[in-house]
C-alpha cells in the first residue's frame, strides 16, 4: 500500500468519524435533555399528589398505591418512559384525592 493510498483511508476514516459524531452527539443531548424534562415533570405531580393526601382527611387505598407506585418508579430512575408512568400514577392518585376531599 503506497502512502497516499493510506492517507486516503485514514482521511476518509476520520471524516466518518466526524460524520458520526456531529449527529450522535446532539441527539443524545436532546435525549437526555428530554428525560429531564420528564423527570421534572414527574417529581412536580409526586410533590402536588402529596400534597392532596396531607390536605384530605380520607382514607383513599388506591391513590396511596398509585402514588407509592410513582414514588418507586422515580426511585428506579429510567428514561423518558418511566418518568411518563410515574407522572400518570402520581396525577390519577392527586385527582382520587382531591375528589375525596370534594366529598
């Protein structure tokens, strides 16, 4: 193999690299930025479920469930999926409570 022979290769190797990496690295970025978001989300409705259960003086098992159940889920940690359950779980158990609480 001549040398320039092996600095085309070499050339076109890094330009594949390059490639790769200008559209990786800023899909991950948004990827995880996503997650965040999501994960922010999550911790918002776990804190305002809470909040619904101290301020009712009901009994409501199924909300106690679902927000025991969201509370594991942001424990576990996840991606965008996991954060979008346990923000559904912890939205259903604040409207069971708040409903409680209406009467």
């Amino acid at each position: 193999m001549s040398w320039t022979s092996l600095v085309w290769f070499l050339g076109g190797a890094v330009l594949l690299c390059a490639g790769f990496a200008a559209a990786y690295v800023p899909r991950r970025r948004a990827r995880r930025r996503a997650a965040a978001v999501e994960w922010s989300r999550a911790r918002t409705a776990i804190a305002r479920a809470e909040v619904s259960r101290d301020a009712t003086t009901a009994d409501v098992p199924e909300a106690e469930r679902l927000l025991a159940k969201a509370r594991h889920l942001a424990a576990e940690g996840g991606g965008s999926a996991a954060a979008r359950a346990a923000t559904e779980c912890a939205t259903e158990a604040d409207r069971l409570w708040r409903e409680a609480a209406d009467g």
